[in-house]
C-alpha cells in the first residue's frame, strides 16, 4: 500500500504561481511514475504531468513551459511548480504513483483544490 498526501493547493490571481507537494509513506525509488492529474468541474481527469524514476518528465501540452515536475528523494515527496497560473488551470490536482513490475498499481493522493481567479 502507498499513502499518498497532497498539499499547497489555494487561491491565486492569475499569472500568479502555486506549488504543489505530495509526500509519499515508501522511498520513491520504488515507484515507476509520479506525476500529477488534475480534473475541472464538468470534465474528465487530465494528465498534467510525469516523471519517471529515471527522471524523464512529461507535460500536458497546456501547462508546457509554465509547469515544472520534480521530486525530491530524501523527502519522498514530489512537487509541481506552477507557474503563470490561468484561470483554465483550476481544478482539484491529484497526484498518483505508478508502483509494480509485472503488474502495476495506481495509488492516488486525496486532491487538493486550486483556484485561479481572473
């Protein structure tokens, strides 16, 4: 089992910048991907971005050049930093990690609200 916990959702004018944590219970170093989904009212989940465990990251092409994915591994805990936030981004953002050789299994984080206001 891996717990997954969010933080550093909230409220920001647009343009403005957030950075997302989420701290996992296992040394990251056992899991395939991290990476970040975000979902708007109305609209299905999205992938937003990826990092591999060889450190290969991946991006939504909305967020490209405005998002950033990294972890760090002494604290089992991967970030998203967003930056020159829109309006269009706000969303719950869940994290999630990919775990499993043969068989791979998708734990998720609980969600963390971010608002960009106009």
């Amino acid at each position: 089992q891996v717990q997954l916990v969010e933080s550093g959702g909230g409220l920001v004018q647009a343009g403005g910048s957030l950075r997302l944590s989420c701290a996992t219970s296992r040394t990251i170093f056992s899991i395939n991907v991290m990476g970040w989904y975000r979902q708007a009212p109305g609209k299905q989940r999205e992938r937003v971005a990826v990092i591999t465990s060889g450190g290969t990251t991946n991006y939504a092409d909305s967020v490209k050049g405005r998002f950033t994915i990294s972890r760090d591994s002494a604290k089992n805990t991967w970030y998203l930093q967003m930056n020159s936030l829109k309006p269009e981004d706000t969303a719950v953002y869940y994290c999630n990690a990919d775990v499993g050789s043969s068989s791979v299994i998708r734990y998720w984080g609980q969600g963390t609200q971010v608002t960009v206001s106009s």
